[in-house]
C-alpha cells in the first residue's frame, strides 16, 4: 500500500475551511484534472479524473464527517484508495494535512503508477488548497 501526504497551513479559521472541503462537488473548480464530480446520495459521488493522459472514474464514500476537524472517504470502485484531511487550529489560521493511501495488486504498475502518482497528487492537492485558501 502506497501513503501521500501533503501538509499546509491556510489564513483562516478551521470552520471556514471545513465548510469549503466538505462540499465534495465543487472540488472540480479547485482542480483542473478534476472532469466531473456526480453526487450519488448518501454521502456517495463519482468522480472523473483525467490525469497520466487517461481517464479515471471512481466511486467514493465519505466515511467521516467530523466538522470541522476530520473528513475522510473510501474508495467503492476503481482503484482502492482512502483519504483523510485533518484540520487543526494554528496561529497562523488552520492547518491542513492530506493524508492519502492507495493500492493497485500489480507491482509492475504500482511502481509506475507511484512514480507519476505522488507528484500528480501532491499537485492536485496544493491546487485544491491554493483554490480553497483564494475562496476564504
């Protein structure tokens, strides 16, 4: 199993940036790889992904729902992978850490996958935080 993390501390109250990371639909204006975001009910969506020049479609569910300190979701369908952003007040405002781990069963691909995975994640997230930090 492959861990990513991604920290970073945003001006703004953890309340504020809670409010704006628990409204899963609109993280496709925060990401440009982000196609499509389809909600499904019950906490539910499908998200399309066009990243490493191919398309991904996964279903997640949220799993945690804790404002405004945790949020975190599983994966139903596609490629395994669960997440977690935890928020923790700072001087500064709040900090964000990302906590990602997903899983492909062929170590072939895995190996590739992780080398073009964790960059095109870490960027994903600091454009989704970038965005969420420009919207408070």
């Amino acid at each position: 199993m492959a861990t990513i993390e991604h920290r970073t501390i945003l001006e703004a109250p953890p309340e504020r940036v809670f409010a704006l990371l628990e409204r899963v639909e609109d993280f496709v204006d925060y990401s440009d790889l982000i196609e499509r975001i389809e909600p499904l009910g019950e906490g539910r969506y499908r998200w399309h992904v066009h990243a490493v020049r191919m398309d991904w479609t996964f279903e997640v569910a949220i799993t945690e729902h804790q404002p405004p300190e945790v949020l975190a979701w599983e994966s139903l369908s596609g490629v395994w992978n669960r997440g977690r952003y935890r928020l923790t007040p700072v001087p500064e405002g709040t900090e964000v850490a990302l906590t990602l781990e997903y899983e492909i069963h062929n170590r072939l691909v895995e190996k590739a996958v992780k080398r073009a995975v964790t960059p095109l994640v870490n960027r994903v997230s600091q454009q989704i935080l970038d965005r969420v930090a420009a919207r408070l």
